[in-house]
C-alpha cells in the first residue's frame, strides 16, 4: 500500500548563492536592446555593465557547493536558476565556462549532481516527474532511487 503521509521537509534555507546572474545595465531589457550574441559566445570577456562577471557567479556557487559538501547531509534539494545551474554543470564536467550557453536547460527542468564523486548524474530532465510517472513509476520509486544514489535535486 502506498504511504500517503506527506514528506516533512526539515530545513529550508534561502541561499542568495543560488540567484540568477545580475546583468546589472541589461535587467528588463529586449535581447534586441543589448549585445547578447557577444555576451552568449563568451559570457567571461562580454559580462554585461554594471552587472555581475563570470568570475562573481562562479566564486558564489563554488561557496555555496562547498557548504553543501560540509554540512554532513546525504541529500540536498537546490532550487536555482539557468546561470548557476549550468555554471555548477561546466564546473564539475570541465567545460569551459565561456560555452555554458552551450547547455540547454529547461524551465522547471531537473539536474543531479552527485557531489560525493563530482559528476553531472543527468541534466535537464524536463519535466521529471511527469515523465518517470509515464514510464511507471511511484513517486516513493523516484526517490528510492533518488536516495540511494545521493543526488542532489
């Protein structure tokens, strides 16, 4: 029988490491109003003005990874936006993170990162849960799954 008690989430942090890119001149603006193509072929030397550099985004997300790795838990659920994301992404594969524009990720899509070995378990799985239910799985089958492989969410 299915367990239908809900899940009881024992801490929620909001972590400002986790914020999209601040693009600082370029906030609210058409892609037609600014030089993107620059930005998106290299978001290193192309940052946007008065916004935030490559290097800013990759020292916060590599604080917030490593207060992951020190806090003792075996699963972490972060939710984030698509700069941190696929920043965390090139970091742990490698990629140079002038080509993140290369990754594509949905809206409400799902990364897992194992953090214990460093490697990118699947990316952009969108949207996940509709898609392993279709395939026949339980949500407590997900998150057997998910648990026993120690991914972060």
């Amino acid at each position: 029988m299915l367990d239908k008690r809900p899940v009881v989430l024992t801490l929620i942090i909001v972590d400002e490491r986790l914020r999209e890119i601040d693009m600082g001149e370029w906030e609210l603006k058409k892609i037609s109003e600014i030089p993107f193509n620059d930005y998106v072929k290299d978001p290193i030397k192309h940052h946007p003005p008065g916004g935030e550099t490559m290097e800013s985004v990759v020292n916060r997300v590599m604080d917030f990874l490593n207060f992951i790795k020190g806090i003792n838990e075996k699963h972490v659920i972060a939710v984030s936006h698509w700069h941190p994301i696929t920043t965390i992404v090139a970091l742990i594969t490698g990629l140079p993170l002038s080509n993140i524009y290369r990754l594509h990720l949905d809206t409400g899509s799902v990364t897992a990162i194992n953090l214990d070995h460093n490697y990118v378990v699947f990316i952009n799985l969108s949207p996940p849960l509709r898609i392993l239910r279709s395939l026949g799985f339980s949500d407590n089958e997900i998150m057997n799954v998910c648990n026993n492989w120690g991914l972060i969410l």
